[in-house]
C-alpha cells in the first residue's frame, strides 16, 4: 500500500503507511468520518479529562479494541500488548505485536 505522509507530503508505503493509518484511527472519533461512521476509536472520547491512571487503562482498552474493528482496516497487526502514558499534548501509546509475521514495536500519539 502506498500513501502520503500527512505531516511532510512525503510518499510512504508498506510499514509507515501502516502506521500513519494506526495514528488516524486513534485520533479519529468513531462517527467522526461522514461516509465511513465505523471508522475511528474512542480514544478521542477521553482526551478532555485528566489523564489519571483509570484513564490510561481505559485509553489502552479503546485503542486494542480498534484493531478489531473492521471498518479500520488494520487487521494485518495484531496486538499483544498496549501501554499508554502521558504526554505533553495527550496520550503516548506504545504497541507491541505481530505484523506480517514479525514482531514489532511502534508508537503513536493520541
């Protein structure tokens, strides 16, 4: 798969194409896209509230929930371990699992 980085207009593929689209889903609400209303997370649904320690469990469930939803399209992943921490504007999430049948480890910002 080929797409653009949304930060630099860069072109990307295979694994930063992946996980640029992990970063959308995670910041994108569900019902958030209008032709595609399963698209997103509710991740984005707690980013108002103080980021107290309940709340990063909660966050670290939501975002291991969205790679089992299919409207996200990020079946070729799958997570074995998520943890979330602060961050100065929101949520680090830090994954580790099984992408093409290798193990990795990534981050996202939510």
């Amino acid at each position: 798969m080929i797409g653009i980085d949304p930060r630099t207009g860069r072109t990307i593929d295979a694994w930063e194409q992946f996980v640029s689209r992990v970063a959308q889903v995670m910041t994108t609400p569900i019902g958030g896209r209008e032709k595609r209303r399963d698209f997103g997370c509710r991740i984005p649904e707690t980013l108002a509230q103080n980021t107290g320690d309940d709340l990063l469990l909660l966050a670290q469930s939501y975002a291991i929930e969205a790679f089992y939803n299919p409207a996200n399209g990020l079946e070729e992943f799958t997570p074995s371990r998520c943890v979330a921490s602060r961050h100065a504007s929101g949520i680090r999430l830090r994954f580790e699992g099984t992408w093409r049948h290798q193990q990795t480890t990534f981050e996202v910002t939510a």
